[in-house]
C-alpha cells in the first residue's frame, strides 16, 4: 500500500470517527414554548356553552379506553394513546385574531407553532398505531367507536347552529371599527417592511 492511499485512509478514519461527536455535540431544538398568557386571556361569550380544550382531551382519552376495552372483548389488540398534559393543549381561541403571543411570532413568525411535548407524543402515537392496524383492526374499531359513542348517553344538541352562530360572531368582530383600524395599521406597518397581508390571518395561511 501506498502511502498517499495509507494516508487518505487514516483521513477517511478519522472522519468517520467524527461522525457521531458532532451529532453528539449538535444542539436539540429549542423547546416549544407553552401558550402565553396573551393567548389564555381571549375569552368569548360562547366559550361557556362550549367544550375546553381539557373536556375534549377527557372524551378523546375516555373513548379511547372503551375502544380499547371493546377490541379487547374481540380477541383484538389495541394499545391506548398517552394522555395530553393539560399545560400543553391550545388554548380555544389562540389564533382568532391572528398571533397574539410575542414569544411565538419572535420564534415562528405568523404560523403555527409546533405542539408541545405530551400533545406531539400522542399525535405521534396515533399515526403510528394507525399505520400498524390490519384490515380486521380497522373495521372492528369504527365499530368500537360507533358503540362507545352511542354508550355516552350525551343529549343531542344542534352543533351545526352553534357553529353557524360562532362563525357569525367572529365575522361580525371583524367589522368592528376599532379591529378595522388596528388591522389597517398591522397592515401599513408590515407593507413597510416589505410583506403585503390585509390582516393578520391573511399572513397565517400564506406558505412564507
């Protein structure tokens, strides 16, 4: 061997060698930070005839537990998704008017944060547990699921009017004049800095 080849060998080596150091030595990702208090101060009149985010992460966690106990009673395995920590959830009307939180728009501009830790594991776990149901699985749990939610016993209420009178409200909020003007100078102050939104949702659903 020569030893230019030895030579570059050794190189190679070391490189390789050096590898997982610099993974090792990678910084993680800053962690998302918990919904600011901007955001749980939002409240609506509606918001006490409604479901909290914490009322809907019990149902989520309860139907999840009968669902598992009615493929169990099959002879079907279904392992449960891990609970969201309250702390983690997104508050109701975070985002009705756009980012309110200075520490997230610092962080992630107009768009939507990431979820926080306990929510993105059982997001992930859902994703995984469906990738990895068979045929039999799948038909057996809508049906698990049709049953537990019939087994509720919840008195039927008209959600699609709610909703018609949630959506209602929000638009007439929008023509409110004092939101008119405080948009129209979001608006001119970020045209002065190059981006042209109407409005702070405009900015949200925009790709940049």
């Amino acid at each position: 061997m020569s030893e230019m080849s030895a030579r570059r060998r050794r190189r190679v080596a070391a490189l390789l060698a050096a590898l997982p150091l610099a993974a090792a030595c990678s910084s993680p990702p800053p962690p998302v930070p918990p919904p600011g208090e901007q955001a749980r101060a939002i409240s609506l009149p509606f918001d006490r005839y409604n479901f909290t985010p914490a009322d809907l992460s019990v149902f989520e966690r309860a139907e999840d537990l009968l669902v598992g106990d009615c493929m169990r009673s099959r002879g079907l395995a279904w392992e449960t998704l891990p609970p969201s920590a309250e702390e983690d959830l997104e508050p109701p009307n975070r985002r009705r008017y756009g980012v309110v939180e200075p520490e997230i728009a610092r962080r992630y501009g107009y768009h939507v944060a990431p979820d926080r830790p306990s929510v993105a594991r059982r997001s992930a776990a859902g994703e995984s547990r469906t990738a990895s149901l068979s045929e039999q699985q799948r038909r057996a749990a809508c049906g698990c699921l049709a049953r537990a939610r019939i087994g509720q016993g919840a008195p039927k209420v008209d959600s699609a009017l709610f909703n018609q009178l949630i959506t209602r409200t929000f638009e007439q909020s929008r023509r409110e004049a004092e939101v008119v003007r405080v948009f129209r100078a979001w608006s001119a102050c970020m045209r002065a800095e190059g981006w042209r939104y109407d409005d702070p949702l405009t900015a949200i659903a925009a790709a940049r």
